[in-house]
C-alpha cells in the first residue's frame, strides 16, 4: 500500500495528468510574453508582454529591437501616453474574451500616435497570436502575428 502512494504522489509532483488541462489553457491564452513584427518589412520590433487586470487584458512593451528606444518616449502620442517612454508603454488595453477571441479594447501604434480598436486570438497551437488593429470594422485595418516568448 506505501508503495501505490508513493508512486501516485510521484506521479501528480511529476506533473502527471492533473497538468494536462492547465497547459492547454495556457497555450490558449494570450497571456505572456510576444515578440512583435512589423507588418510592412517582417522584422521583430518589440517584446510585448500581455497580463490581466480587473478581468481585462493589457500589453505592455517590454523591449524593443529598434536602436536607441531606452531613450525614447512617445512624442506622438495623443491621449495620457504622450511623453511616456516607449519601454513599459502600454499598447494593448480593456480587451476582454469573446468567444475564441479577445476584443472590445484598442491598440496603440507608437510609431504614429494612432489608436485603433483591436481584436485578436491566438492560433492553434498557442505559439501565435493574430492581432487586427481597425477603424470602424474589422475589413479596414491591418494585422499583425506575434510568436510567443514565454
């Protein structure tokens, strides 16, 4: 009988099937860290980490790959971000889940100032999230795919 516990114990510290469900919630979710590309030259641009607040997501630029960006601050922006750094800009905010898909929130793109509405949802397999930031409706807009980091 001691040895069936210690081999159950064994088996639920190893991360037996208990860690199934959580790992495939995880993989569903937008919940961490991205790297960013720019949707014109396919380049990496930043590392955005998405985290919940109040039952919202949030995204927040964590590093950016463009030179000199520790120094820089959004000079562009329009709205309580104007002047703040890019490092630690929040460019994701309020999007809340909606099926398979997280919208109802907006994106910032610190390279012109513009704010867009934003929807996104991560792709099967959860190393991916498609990110759409649009005017109006979704059609006029553009899109971006971010790997995940951690």
């Amino acid at each position: 009988m001691p040895a069936v516990r210690i081999a159950l114990l064994t088996l639920l510290m190893l991360g037996g099937f208990p860690a199934l469900p959580v790992r495939a919630a995880d993989s569903a979710s937008p919940l961490g860290l991205w790297k960013t590309f720019d949707d014109k030259t396919g380049n990496a641009r930043a590392m955005v980490r998405i985290y919940e607040q109040d039952g919202k997501l949030f995204g927040r630029i964590e590093q950016s790959f463009t030179p000199g960006a520790e120094q820089r601050v959004c000079a562009v922006c329009t709205d309580k971000r104007k002047n703040q750094p890019i490092i630690g800009l929040v460019i994701v905010r309020n999007m809340r889940a909606d099926g398979g898909e997280y919208t109802g929130g907006d994106i910032l793109d610190p390279e012109s100032g513009s704010v867009y509405r934003c929807k996104m949802h991560v792709e099967p397999g959860g190393t991916r999230l498609s990110v759409r930031g649009y005017i109006g409706f979704s059609l006029l807009g553009r899109s971006q795919t971010w790997q995940r980091q951690g």
